[in-house]
C-alpha cells in the first residue's frame, strides 16, 4: 500500500468526482481526498441532520458540491460536462436491504437508472480516466457450499437491494463491452464489492455497533439480538483505500486484464460472533446490556469473499483486525467528546491506518 507521501502525489490536485459524498462512506472519502489536496467534487442528495457529512463540516472543504438527484439525468450529465473530473467514484445509491422490501420501485431506480445515468454521463467527456463502481459484496448467487466468492463466480440477488445491485453490475459490463473497450476508458471502468462496514461517524439505527455507540452517549441499555450470530466486521477505511488503489492503477494505464470486477472483503478472521463484539467494546467501555430472548434461532449465511485478485494485483489487504476496528471505531467516538474537529479526528485515523505496518 502507498505511504502519505505517494497518496499524496498521485492525489494532490487531482479532479475527483464522488457521487453519494454525503453518506457515510462517501463523507470519509471527501475527508481522505481533501487530507491529500484533491480537488474533491461531490453529487448526493442532502445529509441527514446526525451525519458525518454534517458533524465534520468537511462541504467547506470541497472544491464543489451538489445537491441532486442522480436519476436526474440531465443535471448529472451537465455536472459531468462542466466540471470535467479525471477520476469518478460512484457510491450513490440506496443501500439497505430494509428499505429495499419496503420501496422497491426507488431502490431499483437510483441503484440501476442512477448507475446508467453515470455511465451515460462519462460517455465522450474525455477528461474522464478512472470510474469506480461501488456495488456490495451481495451480488454473488447463493451457493450451497461454505466457499468464498470469486469476481467471476455467478451473479443473483433475491432482495431487492441484491437484485438491484446485480443490475448495476451488469449494466456496468453492458457499457464496457458496449462503448468503452475500444475507447480510451478501455480498463478503466471497475465495479469493487465490499460487504457491511463499521467506523467512526456511522449513525444507522439497528446496526450493533452504532447502537452500542448510542448506549454509551445516552446510558441506555443495550439490547442485543442474536448474540449467536456470526457476521463479518471490517473498518470503513479498508475498501475505501481499495477503490483508491484501483482508481490510481486504472488512470495509470495498469490494469490490463479485462475483469472488470473486484472484491474487497475483510480477512476471515473477522467473522466474529455478536456477543464477542459486545463483549470487546465492554472491555473498553462500560456499557449496561440485555440479551433478548430470541427462540426463533435462525443463522443468516454470510458471505465470504476471496479478494485474492486485489491482493495479487493491487498489493491490497484488509489491514485492520477486527480487534483494531472496534478500537478505532470507539476511539473516534471518545474522541468527539474531547472537543477535538470530527474531521481532524477521521483525518489522524486514516494517517494511522496508512502508517500501521
Ligand atoms: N455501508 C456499508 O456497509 C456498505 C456495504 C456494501 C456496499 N455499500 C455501498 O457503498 C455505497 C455507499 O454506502 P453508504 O453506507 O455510505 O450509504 P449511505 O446511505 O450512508 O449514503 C448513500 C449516499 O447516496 C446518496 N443517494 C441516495 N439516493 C440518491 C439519489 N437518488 N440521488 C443522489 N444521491 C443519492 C445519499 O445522498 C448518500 O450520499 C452504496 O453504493 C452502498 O450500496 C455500503
């Protein structure tokens, strides 16, 4: 991985245009890519008023920033024109299975139709020379067997976010083969899969560790679901410094093998039982909890993903132990009851992650 120095020759000034930049990931993105003097471009509906878009007041720090819809084709398109980013990550997108149950029609047109949108917006502004896809880790079928996922093992989604996402995927491969492989954005265009994240500045309700955050600010009583559960735990700045690799390589000329898919998952020895989640956090922070008492026991599969490909080709790995996670994570809340800037407090996180051997 590249120290500050390198990030910060390759990044300084360069054109970097981020869709979704008000969300959670996208809100660390615009912290690193400022930290390392890019000229940061963002295009999101609103933040949420607890956000860390908001709390890190990092819109002071973007060379621009708009506020639209991206199945608005036409602002999008303009966007695009007129600024004339070098680099496009594309993160904008309804991300929870949830929501997708309950507002399928949305979440099948800002995840499919914004996609499209992005894609036919990149078309003929020739300033563009790396675009990044964000799409999830739920994009692979379902296989019986326990094994991990490969970029080229078969593709389904049975909810709607899933299906969703496997459309963008395919949209994506559709455009490559379609109008980019014998233009100048040949290998230049990639879809990168990373599962559920954690990190400092997370506010979802119904996620563990977010909720444990809240039960140490208010002193309320923790209730925890599942404890039995296994699920798969990485820190946020792990794919993110992923897709970063992957759009530094492509807008070098150095991919060169056509598969236009990456993972980016966590190693396996961060799946970790709920409970020995809890019980970590516990150790450094006191925190009261119950465990309901849930008969109806079903374990959800979760994926595994083999990121064999990006470590061979980008030198990436999920650098942080899930112990190491969950200690950044609760740091950074501690933190911001020191009255320390929410994005000194991201940007001294990221120089320890990229210092960390
Ligand atoms: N957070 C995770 O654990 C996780 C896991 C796998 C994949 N992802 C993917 O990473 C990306 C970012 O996820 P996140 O967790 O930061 O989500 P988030 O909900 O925090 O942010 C979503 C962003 O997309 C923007 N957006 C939503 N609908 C839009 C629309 N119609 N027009 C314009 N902008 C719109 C929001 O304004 C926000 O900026 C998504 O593509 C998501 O599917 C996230």
């Amino acid at each position: 991985m590249d120290n500050i120095k390198q990030l910060k020759k390759f990044w300084s000034k360069k054109k970097v245009f981020i869709t979704g930049h008000t969300g959670f990931k996208g809100s660390w993105l615009c912290i690193i890519l400022s930290y390392l003097n890019a000229n940061v471009h963002g295009y999101a509906l609103k933040p949420k008023k607890n956000s860390l878009f908001r709390k890190s007041e990092i819109k002071k720090s973007l060379s621009s920033n708009t506020f639209g819809d991206i199945n608005d084709i036409f602002k999008l398109k303009k966007k695009v024109k007129l600024l004339k980013p070098e680099i496009i990550i594309h993160m904008a997108a309804q991300p929870l299975v949830i929501e997708s149950y309950k507002n399928p029609l949305e979440t099948f047109n800002t995840n499919i139709i914004g996609t499209l949108n992005l894609l036919e917006s990149v078309r003929n502004v020739k300033s563009v020379k790396s675009v990044i896809i964000v799409t999830t880790d739920k994009v692979y079928k379902i296989n019986k067997k326990n094994k991990s996922y490969k970029e080229l093992d078969q593709l389904g989604g049975f909810d709607p976010y899933s299906a969703s996402k496997v459309g963008a995927e395919i949209i994506t491969d559709s455009y490559i083969q379609s109008f980019f492989k014998n233009s100048i954005l040949k290998n230049k265009i990639s879809t990168v899969r990373a599962g559920n994240v954690i990190g400092g500045g997370d506010f979802s309700k119904n996620r563990l560790v977010p909720d444990i955050i809240f039960a140490i600010n208010n002193r309320k009583k923790l209730k925890i679901r599942n404890p039995q559960y296994i699920r798969p735990w990485q820190h946020v700045l792990d794919p993110l410094l992923g897709y970063l690799m992957l759009a530094k390589k492509q807008y070098l000329n150095k991919i060169n093998d056509n598969q236009h898919a990456w993972n980016f998952g966590p190693s396996n020895k961060n799946f970790k039982k709920v409970i020995d989640v809890v019980k970590y956090i516990k150790k450094l922070h006191n925190f009261n909890y119950v465990i309901s008492t849930n008969k109806r026991f079903k374990e959800t599969k979760y994926l595994k993903l083999d990121s064999s490909k990006a470590k061979k080709k980008l030198n990436w790995t999920s650098k942080l132990s899930l112990d190491e996670s969950l200690k950044f994570t609760i740091d950074w809340n501690r933190n911001t009851k020191k009255e320390l800037s929410i994005k000194s407090i991201c940007e001294r996180q990221f120089l320890m992650y990229i210092n960390k051997k």
